[in-house]
C-alpha cells in the first residue's frame, strides 16, 4: 500500500473518531448542532478529497490516454457531489441545525456524480481495448438485477407515503446507483486476478457502500427523519475507499510506466 | 458462338488458376538472394520467384524454375548469368513466389557461376549480413560433390552440422576461415543445407513474447493478455496471411522483425496504453544481453 493510501486511512480515521466522539458527546442534546456542523464539514472535505486525488490520478497520464479522461471525470463527479455536500451544509448552517429538504437543488449536484462515474467507466472500458468477459456480464447483471432489488426493498416503506416527486427522485437514486454499481463490476471483471484490479475492488467496495448510503438517505429522507451516525459515516467511507483507489492506482501506474 | 467462346475463355482461366498460383509479396531480410535460390531449388520449385532487390521499386530480378532448376535470370537489362551475377549477394528486398509449370532447360553452367560467384566473394562477404551469424543450419540432402573445388569443404561443412546446428558453432574442423565460409555458401546456394532464423531469433522473439505476456497478466489480467494475443495474430495474418510460429526460412529474418514490430504495435491497442509501454520497455530491460542484442536490432 502506497503511502497517500496510508495517509489517506489516517486521515479517515482521525475524521470519524471525531465524529463518533462528537455523536456520542452531544446525541439527543441541543448540542447536537455541532455534530450536524461537524458531519456537514466531514462530507464536504472527504468528497472534495476524493475528488482532488482522482484529479491528481489524472494528471499522470498523457493528454491523449483515455484513462486520463477516465479519472477526470471521476473527479468531475466527486466535485459535484462535493457541491452539493457544500449546498446542504448552508442549508443546515442557515436553518439552526435543520436537515435540507427533499427533493432540493442539493440533490441534482448529488444525482449528477452517477453520469459522471459511468462516463468514467466507459472512458476506462475504452482505455482497456478489451471486451467484457461472459462471467463478467453474468455479474454485471446480477449486480444490477440485486441492487435494483435491494434499493426497491429498503425504500418499500417510503414508497407508500411519497409524492410523485420524490417517487421519482428515489427511483432515479436506485436505478442510477444500480447501473453505477454494474458498471464498476463490468469494469473490475476485465482486470480479475490483476495488480490494475486492485484499485478496482477499493472503487467497487467505496461504490457499493456509497449505493447503501444512497438507499438509507432516500429511505430516511421520504419518511422524514434525521440520517444519524451510520448514513452520516457511509458517505465518507465511500469517498475514503475511492481515494485509496485513487492513491493506489497512482502508484501502480507511476512504479510501472 | 459467343457463348461457346465465354465457356472456353473459363475453362483456359481455371485451368490457368490452377497451375498459376501466386503467394504475397512478402519481404526478406538478412540471407542472400542466392541462398534463396538455393532453398528453392532444395524445395523443386517451379515457377517465377519475383525479386524487388534493395526495396528499390525500379530494381525488378526474375528467376524462373523448372523443378528446382533454374532456367533463367532476368535483371533490370541483364539476363542469365550476369543477372544472377549482379543479385546474388544483396540481403534484401521483396519476394513474390508464383508457382507455374514450366518446361524449358535449365540454364547451363548455373553450378559453376555460383562455385565462381563464391569463390570471387571478397573474404569478409559474410560480415556484409551479420545477422547471418545468428542462422541454424539444417541439412536437406546431400548430392554429390566431387566435381567442385568446394568438395572438401562443403563435405566437413556438411558432415559437422549433424541434425541441425548453430551456424557459430560448428566446429571448424582443420578448415580455414575462408574454406569453411566458402564450403558453407556452397552449400546453401545450392540448397544442399538451408539456413534459418526459426531456432535463434525465432526463439528470442518467442520468448520475448511470452515475457511480454506473462508481465501483461501480472499487471492487466488474464482476460487483457490473452486479448492482446489474439490482436496481435490478427494483426500479423493481416500483413503476412501464411504467417506460422515457425515462419518460411526463405524470408530470413523480416517475419520475425513484423513479429516484433506488430508486439509493439499492438501493444498500443489493447490494454492501458501508459501500462503497455511500461510493460514493454520492462520485458526489454530484462532480457538476457544475447537476446536483447536481437531484439533492440529489429525494433530499431
């Protein structure tokens, strides 16, 4: 492991504890706003970091790979999520302490991460030459078909309360994570077994457990309650394993270029 | 009428395709024209081999065969001997072999022009092709000797290659350089032993590409290795149709340059490009100097 992976757990690690910390200290108090604050502050710098390592993966390759255009938009994608992260934490700092609602203007700089990752996706399939092998589409689509599924199930209890809206909003977040998540598997299938793949399965674990973010976010967001700690850490996972990506594939490409 | 004259126009063009078949213009490397003379007589060739010598458009050599003997050699405004005289020892060039039957003598003395033609080389012929040096040789018959100056030479010449053996190695024997060379040409333009490339540089372009690939499946995977592999066949049967591990010996050492050339080519076209190169110039740093020498020769 490269030593910006390393530094990049550490710095993950240092973020969360002070975030449990800050939970545990000011949970059910009216304290609780410097959590909120606090949590507002964590996405924005693990998104807008994620975002900053894949653009500095990007800058190693030349103008005319297509990998270069794969980790920029990755980056791109991240950015925007890092926007709406920025949104959403005025918001709360404007309204004492008080969740965004939703749908709002926060989630189309939220949705547009999605597009942004599998034009990156693409762009890298591209980069590879290579077809996609049949196991690879037999989980491709079983990752599809299993996310759609779990998406639909966990947000089943917010469907019958909902708005058209927001029934729209939620199936956009479920069928876009979903295509995003089998994408990645699409991708990673090509490099099984490889020192390349390696940064592939920290992008997939850091995607799926943004997926589960999504879905908690859409749950909680449509029964109107606060996220808490758990849908409040994932997102920051998310980002921390797509920065370790970000980190490794760096190396990998720079130790063999 | 006119039908009857159509039929009979295709029956003479079928019967014209089937004597008349012709292979790729295809370019050789690195072994003498006469030496390609001699596998073709080796092989009872009948037919038109057309040269391009030099890869000079303009320089057109034609030798026609009748079961491995040759009837006759045409050159720019030369014909016969002089022709054969003047491409013997250029090392490349294009070849074109077309396969026809054909009836006419052979042409009169050719066994003497090349005992002459190898006797007149200068001392230092063999050093004009270096890459000669890297030849196997192989042996495809032995005929009767006893009426050329060669006989002595082209015997131990012929009696130390045994199976099949390196070109560096052979035991001199009491021969000295120049008898060994000259009985060693004599040989082969008379395509009583054939030199080829399959066991020296064909093995170090093989392994190279083995190397290649097995760095491809630690750094891409399996699935980006094995794709690169069929790109990269597909690639060399684009340019040379009949392309087989163990190319024809009669084009020297171009198959393997191609061989090369489309590994780095296609290097490019599958996989990350940044990754390939990478892997590319890694394989090549890590080769054994022998097999590196060959290679870093044809890639340049």
């Amino acid at each position: 492991m490269s030593k910006d992976s390393i530094l990049v757990i550490a710095l993950w690690l240092i973020l969360s504890t002070v975030a449990i910390f800050l939970w545990l200290m000011t949970v059910d108090s009216e304290s609780m706003i410097f959590y909120t604050h606090y949590s507002s502050l964590m996405q924005i710098i693990t998104s807008a970091g994620a975002a900053f390592l894949c653009y500095r993966t990007m800058m190693i390759f030349n103008v005319n790979d297509k990998a270069r255009t794969a980790w920029g938009f990755l980056s791109m994608g991240l950015f925007f999520w890092s926007a709406g992260a920025i949104l959403e934490g005025v918001y709360t700092l404007l309204h004492q302490g008080a969740t965004a609602p939703f749908p709002w203007y926060a989630n189309v700089c939220f949705l547009l991460l999605v597009p942004f990752v599998i034009m990156a996706l693409i762009a890298f399939k591209k980069n590879l030459n290579a077809s996609i092998p049949l196991k690879g589409w037999i989980a491709t689509i079983t990752v599809f078909l299993g996310a759609l599924v779990l998406g639909l199930g966990i947000n089943a209890k917010g469907f019958q309360e909902i708005e058209s809206i927001n029934l729209i909003i939620t199936l956009i977040y479920i069928i876009f994570d979903s295509v995003l998540l089998a994408m990645a598997v699409a991708a990673a299938s090509i490099l099984i077994g490889s020192l390349l793949s390696r940064p592939w399965w920290f992008a997939l674990v850091g995607l799926f457990i943004f997926y589960l973010g999504d879905m908690i976010y859409t749950l909680v967001r449509n029964i109107d309650q606060a996220g808490g700690i758990i849908l409040d850490l994932t997102w920051p996972v998310a980002f921390g394993f797509i920065a370790i990506a970000a980190t490794t594939a760096r190396a990998i490409y720079t130790a063999n270029r | 009428m006119n039908k009857w004259f159509n039929f009979q126009f295709l029956v003479l063009l079928m019967i014209h395709q089937f004597y008349v078949s012709g292979d790729q213009v295809l370019p050789f490397k690195d072994i003498f024209v006469i030496q390609i003379l001699g596998m073709l007589i080796a092989r009872k060739f009948s037919g038109v081999a057309h040269f391009v010598i030099g890869n000079k458009p303009d320089s057109i050599a034609d030798v026609w065969f009748n079961g491995g003997m040759v009837i006759n050699v045409h050159y720019i405004n030369l014909t016969g001997l002089p022709a054969l005289k003047a491409i013997a020892w250029h090392y490349e060039g294009k070849l074109e072999l077309v396969s026809q039957l054909l009836y006419n003598d052979p042409l009169a003395h050719y066994s003497h022009l090349v005992e002459s033609l190898v006797k007149d080389a200068p001392p230092d012929m063999i050093n004009t092709c270096p890459m000669l040096m890297n030849t196997f040789i192989n042996h495809v018959k032995l005929k009767p000797l006893k009426n050329s100056i060669f006989s002595l030479s082209g015997l131990t010449v012929f009696g130390e290659i045994g199976l099949g053996h390196s070109l560096t190695n052979i035991p001199r024997k009491n021969l000295s350089e120049k008898e060994f060379w000259n009985g060693f040409l004599y040989l082969t333009c008379h395509g009583l032993v054939i030199v080829s490339y399959a066991k020296s540089v064909g093995l170090s372009v093989q392994k190279f590409q083995d190397q290649l690939i097995d760095k491809m499946k630690t750094l891409m995977g399996a699935h980006i290795a094995d794709t690169y592999k069929d790109k990269l066949w597909q690639n060399i049967h684009q340019k040379w149709a009949n392309f087989d591990k163990e190319p024809d010996p009669i084009y020297g050492t171009s198959p393997y340059q191609l061989w090369l050339h489309q590994m780095q080519e296609t290097s490019q076209q599958v996989g990350t490009p940044t990754l390939q190169k990478g892997c590319f110039e890694s394989v090549l740093l890590a080769l054994a100097p022998k097999n590196a020498k060959v290679i870093h020769h044809f890639l340049n």
